[in-house]
C-alpha cells in the first residue's frame, strides 16, 4: 500500500524512477564494455591471421612455419594456433582443446573451464597449398576485469540509489515546508479568531490558488459566525419582551384577588404573547429548514390573481381601518407551491399596508416579462435610503428599530419571503425612489428547479 505521507510518496516515486533509470544505464554500460572487448579481440585475431597469412605466403615450405607462428603473441596473452593441411593433417596445434563445427568464422566458446574468441579463416601458402588456419585468444583477463566492473558498478548504483532517496526526503521536506507554515497558522484559528488570513504572495505558486479558496472560506465562515452571533443576540432580544410581559401579568395577577373578568382580560393578553412567541418560533424553523435546503415547493399551477384576491379579502377590514385601499393588476398563472407563494404575497402585501399612508393605495401587479413571471408589490410612502436596502431581506432587520413592535411582527417576514421565492428558483429585489416602494419577484414560468 502507498503511503499516505507525501514526502514519502516522493521519495518512493522518487527511487523508482531513478532505480530504473540506474539499472538501465548499467546495463546500457556492460553491454557497450562488452561490445568493446568483443570488437577489440576480433581486430586483435584478424591482424595476427593477416600476419599469419604474409608468413605463410613468404614460407617456401611448411617446414619453418610452425616455429614461426609459436613466436607470435597477442596484446593480452599467447595466441593459440591450430593449422589443418587441406587432408585433414594437423601441422600445428596450440590450442588445447577440440573444436566442434561452429558455422562462423568469429565466434565465442568455452573449453576447459576458460572462454575463447575463436577465428577461422583458409591460409594460402607460398607453393598454392590451402591451410585451415584456427586462431584463439584466452578471455581470462577479460572476464576479471568484466566482473571487477560488474561489482563496482553494482556498488556505484547502490550508493546512488541511497543518495537519492536521501535527497527526495530532504527535497520533500524542504519543498512542503509552506504547508508546515500553513498548519501552524491554521491551529490559531478558531471562532474567535476568524479574521486569520493566508498570503498568497508568501507561497510557492502550486498552493496560492489553495490560499486563495482557504482565505475565502474563512471570510465565509466569519461573516457566518458573525450571523449566527447576531441572529442568536436577536432571538434572545426578541424572546425578552414576551417574556417579560408574560412574567409581569402573571406577576400583577398573583399581586391580590381579582374577579373572573380580570383573569380573563390577563389570561387574553397572555395568549397574545404566546401567539406571538408561537409565531416567530414557526418562522424561525421556517428559515432553518430554508438554510438546510429542506423547503421542497410543489409543482402545482398558482393562479396568482386568485391568491391576490383572496389576500385582499383576508387584509381588507385592516387596510379599511387604515385608510388604504388595494389593488390588482394583471393576471398570472405559474407552477410552484400554492401555500409557500400565498406566505410569500402575504407578507409582501401586509408589509405594504403597514408602510402606506392614509389614502395611498397598496398595489399588486402581474405579468409576464421575456418568460419570467415578475410580481410587483408597490405601496407610497417614506422612502428606504439606499444604504438600508440591502439589509432589508436580514432577519430582525428594521428600518426604524424605535418603532412599536407589538403590532410590527420580529422582522423575519421579509426574510422568509426571500427564502420561499430562492426555493422556487426565483429572484426578489427592491427599489425605493421618488416616495414609491416596489418589491419585485421574477419567477422562472418552467417552474422552480428540481
């Protein structure tokens, strides 16, 4: 099994290759010292068979030639000779050994124990008479030096084969050092200390685009964590006020006797808190479901002018105290949850009523632009400065935090309604400019992604 340590996989990687490329190249070598000697003894026999031939030819007889040819000698060692006349008589044998037919003129054989380059050739004599002429070279010394280089190289590709794996240790180790650095500084962080960074410019080019995307999740994670923490301190901000008004009724309730009548009204307006309480925990495991991708809209046909209608029959008797009428514009029909867009409409248009004016009308428009289904909620009124709407869809968000919170809700309406239109694939901005406030939804008419 690989190793799961990079240096170390270096390093393996690192022995093989050069095992490899070692072991080729010694073999590469002793074939070429081989291919050397081979050529060195066969010019070798091939000079001393020229010269055999020039005495042969200046013999007269053949009665001097064998005392001749015992005087010659090779380079590195005697030459054996064996002259056969054309009968078969042999006039000279220095060999030692027998020789078998070997079908070519140069070749290499063993005999006694010992190695030989052997070279046959026919020798013309001074008087026309043919000889067969057998010359042999003792490859003693050449194998000693064979195996001498054999053990050396042997030993030199050991050695390299250490050293190497040595240096892509060291190499690896040296090379990964960024990432040493890069450990130590991610141990100091933590949620505390979220605001760490890496830089790119200190690290090698192969890990500045992993800084890059670390560095991005880290601003990710800080800017969730400081969400969460601000969620958390809103939560228990908006919790505070029911329950302290909860425990104060109780309080003055228990503080001496009352008549069946004031229990009631008391026993009333508990239960308005806790509607009030009910409502913002159901709105808030909305958002959590939301957050963890588990809103799963239908993907029914909405009759949206429908919906409208029926919110405005809902909204009318409150828009009739606020002096505010409403109005519907258009019709649009398009695929998704018929509960979840009804919620979304609901809390744009409620939004609406309550910021509109006495004699402004809250309007509702509908129509279909390049196949996108855009939904306007408009309401006249004080304008939202620029700098606050993007924070609108936060939730516990407020444009004025000093306004009465008994009848304005915890500020998650907005933010469910951007959670509902994102499930169905849609978009929802706002615009607020020249005393009109507009709040837009696009929806895809294919319907909400699957």
């Amino acid at each position: 099994m690989i190793p799961r340590s990079i240096a170390l996989r270096f390093a393996l990687t690192s022995f093989l290759g050069t095992a490899l490329i070692l072991s080729g190249l010694g073999l590469y070598l002793l074939r070429a010292v081989e291919a050397h000697f081979e050529s060195s003894d066969r010019a070798e026999l091939e000079g001393a068979l020229h010269h055999l031939g020039h005495m042969a030819r200046t013999e007269q007889g053949l009665s001097g030639l064998p005392e001749q040819v015992e005087t010659m000698r090779l380079r590195d060692g005697p030459l054996r000779v064996r002259l056969e006349q054309a009968d078969g008589r042999v006039l000279l044998d220095s060999l030692g050994f027998s020789i078998a037919t070997t079908g070519s003129d140069f070749t290499t054989l063993e005999a006694g124990g010992n190695q030989y380059r052997l070279l046959s050739a026919p020798v013309e004599t001074g008087n026309g008479e043919v000889l067969h002429a057998y010359l042999a070279a003792d490859l003693g010394r050449h194998l000693a030096f064979m195996e001498r280089f054999r053990l050396a190289l042997q030993t030199a590709i050991a050695v390299a084969l250490l050293l190497s794996v040595g240096l892509s240790l060291f190499a690896s180790r040296w090379g990964l050092t960024p990432l040493t650095h890069m450990r130590e500084l991610l141990r100091t962080v933590s949620g505390e200390r979220l605001h760490m960074r890496l830089r790119p410019g200190d690290l090698p080019l192969e890990l500045r685009g992993l800084s890059v995307e670390f560095n991005q999740m880290l601003e990710r994670l800080d800017e969730s964590f400081r969400r969460l923490s601000q969620f958390s301190s809103d939560i228990a901000h908006e919790l505070r006020t029911p329950v302290t008004n909860l425990m104060t009724q109780t309080q003055v309730a228990l503080s001496g006797a009352r008549d069946v009548d004031q229990y009631r009204e008391i026993l009333y307006s508990n239960l308005e808190e806790y509607e009030r309480m009910a409502q913002m925990v159901g709105d808030m495991l909305f958002l959590a479901q939301a957050d963890y991708g588990l809103l799963q809209p239908g993907t029914g046909t909405v009759d949206l002018a429908i919906e409208t209608r029926g919110l405005f029959d809902y909204f009318d008797a409150w828009a009739e105290e606020r002096g505010v009428s409403l109005a519907l514009e258009g019709e649009l029909a398009v695929p998704g949850d018929r509960l979840m867009l009804r919620r979304a409409l609901s809390n744009l248009l409620s939004n609406a009523i309550r910021h509109t004016p006495a004699g402004g009308v809250a309007r509702v428009k509908l129509s279909a632009e390049s196949g996108t289904a855009s939904i306007r909620v408009e309401n006249p009124g004080p304008g939202i400065s620029p700098e606050q709407l993007p924070r609108l869809f936060d939730r516990f968000y407020r444009v004025d935090p000093s306004r009465q919170r008994r009848g304005d809700g915890a500020g998650l309406g907005l933010a469910i309604v951007k959670s509902i239109i994102e499930a169905h694939g849609g978009t929802l901005s706002v615009a607020s400019a020249g005393g009109l406030t507009c709040f837009r939804i696009g929806l895809p008419i294919g319907g909400p992604p699957c």
